[in-house]
C-alpha cells in the first residue's frame, strides 16, 4: 500500500517537473531531487527536460539546473543518510528490511555496498554518476557503511552531477546526431 502511494506520488511529481517553467521551476527541481534522494523512485535524470526558459543561455540553462538538481540531491542525501545511522543501531529495522519482499539489504550489499567497501566515497560518486540507476537505494547502501556526513553529502553532489553530465552528453549527442 504505501508503495503503491509512493509510486503515486513520484509520478505526480514527474509530471510536475516535466511542466515546470521559469524561475520557480528551479524551486520545483530542488525539491524533487532533494524527495528522489530518500524517498521516492524514479529517474533523477527526469529534471534535464524541464522546459523552464530562464532567460539564460541554453548552457547557462542547463548548468543551472544541473547544480540545482546536485544541490538538492546532495540535502536529501543527508536526510537519508541520518536515517541510514539510524537503521544501523536499529536490529528490528534490520530484520524486517532482510525480510522484506525486495530483500533492499541483499540487493545493495552485492551492488552498491561492494563499490563503497572496496573505493569509499569515490566509489558512490561513481555508482551515483551511472545514468537510470537506482539511487534511492545506493544512497541508504552507502549511509548503513559510512560515518562522515559532509564527505557523504560531496560524494552525493559529485555523484549527481556527474550522473546529469553523462546523461546530457550521451543524450544531447544523439540529439545532434539525429
């Protein structure tokens, strides 16, 4: 059931970033990237589609955008991450996320708990930066294994960033190719 709401949510909100136009648009790319940090599924990506006209340059545009989004991403990190400690000492919670149909402890200790024991920080901007990936779930992977917030944080703005830089320039590409 809360899902289902969930699910329900994020697609309102997609729709909602896909419309955002001007100034307060950015407002609206904040707060979905700082939601789809702990909360919701759904591509990050969704926010380089934004018809927001700005005024700006189309790369003024677009780098704007991308640090909004990075900067939003990197605040709900640390939500996520707070919750993450939080979890850790909670055994019950533990338990019930083993237990859980989608089995979130086991799917992300083989994928993105491997990249953060093996390259730390370095290795959630890298497993951040992977286009279409789902990074709710890396970002709580991530805050069970580390301690340091600000160093969490950069790697989740580094990560984001660099996942919106890829995405535009694999898309933007084909666009000129096409």
């Amino acid at each position: 059931m809360l899902e289902t709401v969930i699910a329900a949510v994020g697609s309102g909100l997609e729709a909602v970033v896909e419309t955002a136009t001007g100034w307060p648009g950015m407002a609206v790319i904040f707060a979905y990237s700082f939601l789809i940090a702990f909360v919701l599924p759904g591509p990050s990506e969704i926010v380089l589609i934004a018809p927001l006209d700005l005024g700006l340059p189309s790369w003024a545009q677009l780098s704007s955008v991308m640090l909004v989004s990075a900067i939003g991403k990197a605040a709900g990190s640390v939500l996520a991450f707070h919750i993450g400690q939080e979890v850790k000492q909670a055994g019950p919670v533990t338990r019930w996320l083993r237990r859980s149909r989608w089995d979130v402890l086991q799917w992300s200790e083989k994928r993105s708990v491997r990249l953060a024991q093996q390259y730390g920080y370095g290795g959630m901007a890298i497993a951040l930066s992977i286009p279409f990936f789902p990074d709710t779930i890396s970002i709580y992977a991530f805050a069970v294994l580390e301690t340091d917030y600000v160093r969490f944080a950069a790697a989740t703005f580094l990560g984001s960033l660099g996942r919106l830089l890829v995405t535009a320039g694999v898309f933007g590409g084909l666009v000129t190719v096409f």
